[in-house]
C-alpha cells in the first residue's frame, strides 16, 4: 500500500483574516491572525520611535543605544575636583533627584518629619474614638511617610535590592478591632516581594492613662499611642 504524502497548503487555501485560536496559551480562544501553527510564538513588536527613557539601554530599538543612568556623564574638566576631595554637608537631603508626582503627596495628619532621632509624639485618642481606630490610622499615616521619603536600596553594582516579606495579616472588623477565635487573632499569610527602602523608621506603641512614655518619668494624660522615631 502506498503510503500518501500529505502537501502543503497552497496560500489561496489559507484562512483568511480572524480565526479561533484553538491553542493552549493564556490567550487561547481569542482571534489572532491566521498561522499554519495555532501555538506558534508571534515576532516580538518593537516599540514605536516615540519612546524615550530617561538612562539605560532602551531594549526596544533595533540599535540600542547606551546612555547615563545618572544626571551627567561627561568627563570633567581640569578645574573640577580631584581624587580624595570631598566636602561634609549637614542635614542633607534626602529629597536629592527624589521625584515623587504631585498625586503622590499625602498630606499627614501629625508632623512626623519634626521628629528627630529617639523622639516621641504622644497623640491622645479623641472624644468618641478608640485606641484601635487611632493605631490604625497611625500605622498607615507612618507607612505612606516613609514610603514617600525613602530610597530603595541599592547593591554594590547600583541595582535595586529587594526582600522576600511574609506578613502574618490579622483579620479585623470595620472598626479596627481584631477578630478573635478563643482568644486567639485569627490571621491570613500574605507573601511576596517588594524594594527595600532606605530612609526615616518609626516604631508605634499604644499607650494606656499613666503610663510612662519617658525615660524622663513623663505620664501619658489619658490614652492614645506614641510614635518613636528610630531611623
């Protein structure tokens, strides 16, 4: 028995514009141009000539080039500094080639950025709140000033470091209130990733009428909480 070869497709038999992708891939199912092979890897598209960026190498051009991460990259002249000279600056600033978009400014409550290292602000709770809902606002407040006034930190080749974080997640009422199982927290896990930042640190501890929240015996006036500046 002669076994019959099977011949390719001449082109006018191919399918003509949109065809189901019976493929396996994520987007399995959506229309795509027609291919002999559903599962083929389409060509990567290059990014249009009006992309820019800042430094670096832009992968999307067909001859990248290589440019500065940093503001300047030119050789410096004869009259500029030598090796070995520096100069000390106190107070500096943070804020240097920090640029944070205007939307991104949160405007705080309570003026963290006066706090200088091993200070304390003593905040009572208000008429008709609870500590609950106070250290809850407060721990969000000093999460968005620290990310708004830190960097990332960087490795010894200027690459940005990242840590591995697992958050053990209380589970709370609208309240604040943590919801308890036999006096236990019941708590999620939450995991991932994220930049490790460089920058001011704060410690919050709730504070009960009377306690000492001094080394200098000093008495809280009624409950509240108190943020410690420890970065």
């Amino acid at each position: 028995m002669t076994k019959l070869q099977s011949q390719p497709k001449p082109a006018e038999t191919w399918p003509q514009g949109p065809t189901e992708n019976p493929g396996t891939k994520p987007n399995a199912g959506e229309p795509i141009p027609p291919h002999a092979n559903p599962d083929a890897v389409e060509h990567a598209l290059l990014k249009g000539a009006e992309t820019t960026q800042e430094g670096g190498k832009e992968m999307g051009l067909v001859h990248a080039p290589v440019t500065s991460m940093h503001p300047t990259s030119q050789l410096q002249g004869e009259a500029d500094a030598e090796v070995g000279e520096h100069r000390i600056v106190d107070n500096a600033s943070l804020n240097l080639n920090h640029f944070i978009p205007e939307n991104g400014h949160v405007k705080f409550k309570y003026p963290f950025e006066d706090l200088e290292l091993k200070q304390g602000m003593f905040i009572p709770v208000e008429e008709g709140s609870t500590t609950d809902a106070l250290m809850s606002q407060l721990y969000k407040q000093v999460d968005q000033y620290r990310k708004q006034n830190s960097e990332i930190e960087r490795d010894e080749n200027g690459d940005d470091v990242m840590e591995d974080v697992c958050i053990n997640v209380k589970k709370r009422n609208e309240d604040g209130t943590v919801q308890l199982d036999g006096g236990v927290p019941r708590m999620t896990i939450k995991s991932g990733f994220r930049p490790k930042l460089v920058g001011p640190n704060f410690v919050v501890k709730a504070v009960v009428k009377g306690d000492k929240i001094s080394d200098d015996e000093d008495e809280a006036e009624g409950d509240g909480a108190l943020v410690i500046r420890v970065g």
